[in-house]
C-alpha cells in the first residue's frame, strides 16, 4: 500500500466574483467558498474585492482596503466568519 505524502495547502491564484472566492493551489486542486463566509469582503465594493494579495509564501489572502485575511486552511476547513455582535442599549 503507498500512502500519499501531503504538504500544506498553498494558494497560486484567486478570483473573486459577486459570489464565490476561488483559490487555485500548487498541487492542482481549486477550492471555493461562499462571499458570503466574509461579511467584510460581502459589503466590499467590487474594487475592494479586486484588491488582493497572495501573504504568507501562499498561507492565505489578504484585502487590504477592508483588512480580510483568509487563510488556505481556513478556506478547507474553517466556517464563516461571524460578524461581531453590537451592544444594544
């Protein structure tokens, strides 16, 4: 039996649209999320959304007009992000 010999995910590429984040990694998979997993890049202009940088030698994404930051990991294992709750008074 041979097993499979993994190294950390790492993003080559992204494309954001209205609706989905899309990731392209080194080892040739391509991973996507809901826009709607971040209410920061969900209220995002589309300028802001096109704004992005590849951080961490491909670690994760980070949008800098809105200070977002998603990580590979993130992207295949995580959940959406919650948005803070405001005090009501």
């Amino acid at each position: 039996m041979s097993t499979a010999v993994g190294s950390d995910p790492s993003v080559r590429t992204v494309e954001v649209s209205d609706e989905m984040i899309t990731a392209h990694l080194a080892d040739g998979r391509t991973i996507s999320v809901p826009l709607a997993w971040s209410w920061r890049l969900s209220r995002a202009t589309p300028e802001q959304r096109r704004n992005f940088r590849i951080i961490g030698g491909g670690e994760g994404i980070h949008w800098p007009d809105i200070d977002e930051d998603i990580s590979v990991r993130g992207m295949l294992y995580g959940v959406p992000a919650k948005e803070p709750k405001r005090d009501q008074k």
